[in-house]
C-alpha cells in the first residue's frame, strides 16, 4: 500500500491564534506616561515591586518631587480630600482625568489647569513646574501622603529617585514618612534597576 504524508489543518489554530490577539487587545491597559523621566540606580535586589497598590514618591534629577497612587477610587478619593483641605473645586472631567493620570508634580493650585491641559501642554507644564512643594512652611508632599495612607493604609511604599538626585532631598523624604503627625512608615523600599552579574567563566 502506497504511504501518503499526513496533512494538518492549520486553519483552526490560525483562528485561535487572532482570537488570543484581539482577546489581550481588548483587556489590556496602556500604562499611563510618568511625568517625570528617572533614570533609577542599579543595585543585586532582585524584589520586584508591585504595579498596584502601591504609594511612590519620585525625585528626579533636577530634585523636584512627584507623587503617585495607584488604584482609581483611591485617586479620586485623595484628590477630594485635598480638595477639600485646601478649598479647591475639581469637576467630573477633572477627577476623571487625574484618576486615570500616572505620577504628578505640580503644586496643588496648578492642578485644575493641568489636569484641562493636553498631553503636550501638560508636558509642557511638567517641564516647567518646580515639583511638589515640600519645604516646612508649605509641606504639600506631606498632606498627598497623609491623605493616601489614610485612604490606603496597606499600600505599599516606595521611593524612587534618579541617580543623581541629591541625598539631602531623599533624606528629606524618608524624615517625612517617619513623622507621626502624616503617616509613620518605617518600612519602604528603594526602587532600583537589577545590576547585571559578571559573565559566568569557563
């Protein structure tokens, strides 16, 4: 008897294959673009941080302060409470947009007009603002991470500075999370980028 070679139909498997595309197309999330370009130290800590719930503070190379939180009831949440301390109103489009906005540093009374602005004027906007205020007299940092840890008070806390920002600001920081009066957190990490280990030798 004559052997003949089998033959598969693959037409199945091709439309399996577009139904898994368009499946983790439709589910999937952009992540929204950070205001503040890092470029974070290496160091051998292979713990990875995870991407929600989670409180961030930035410092980028320039020292200017950012804050981040993720979850979007727990935004809107703190972004009504700041409003509320410090008498500003915010719409439904701006509450919307900020729930859905990655980290931030502007002061507080910017936020309705960068929070109107367009992805190129806010931007714009980032480039030009001095951060989030955090001297003594006019701590906003410390009144965004008091309100978040009441909010959120399981969040995890992280900082993530460039590699050039100066000690002194870091410090600065990590005091504000340790004060009883905002938030108390003695436990936080250090984002980094893992450091490549020596090429294995023969």
């Amino acid at each position: 008897m004559p052997k003949n070679s089998p033959s598969i139909d693959m037409t199945p498997m091709v439309d399996l294959a577009f139904l898994l595309v368009t499946f983790f197309m439709l589910i999937s999330q952009f992540r929204a673009e950070e205001a503040a370009v890092i470029d974070i130290p290496s160091s051998v800590s292979d713990l990875k941080i995870p991407e929600k719930e989670l409180l961030m503070i930035l410092v980028d190379k320039q020292d200017r302060v950012f804050f981040n939180l993720t979850g979007q009831v727990e935004r809107d949440s703190l972004l009504m409470r700041m409003s509320k301390e410090y008498k500003i109103t915010f719409n439904d489009k701006q509450r919307k947009e900020f729930s859905n906005m990655a980290s931030f540093g502007v002061p507080i009374k910017q936020m309705p007009s960068y929070l109107d602005a367009n992805s190129t004027e806010r931007k714009k906007l980032a480039e030009k603002s001095t951060g989030i205020p955090m001297d003594s007299l006019n701590c906003e940092l410390c009144r965004w991470i008091y309100h978040a840890r009441r909010i959120a008070p399981k969040f995890r806390v992280a900082i993530k500075g460039d590699q050039v920002t100066s000690y002194p600001v870091v410090r600065k920081v990590m005091d504000y999370l340790q004060d009883d009066n905002i938030g108390k957190v003695n436990k936080f990490n250090l984002i980094t980028n893992m450091e490549t280990g020596p090429a294995p030798t023969e």
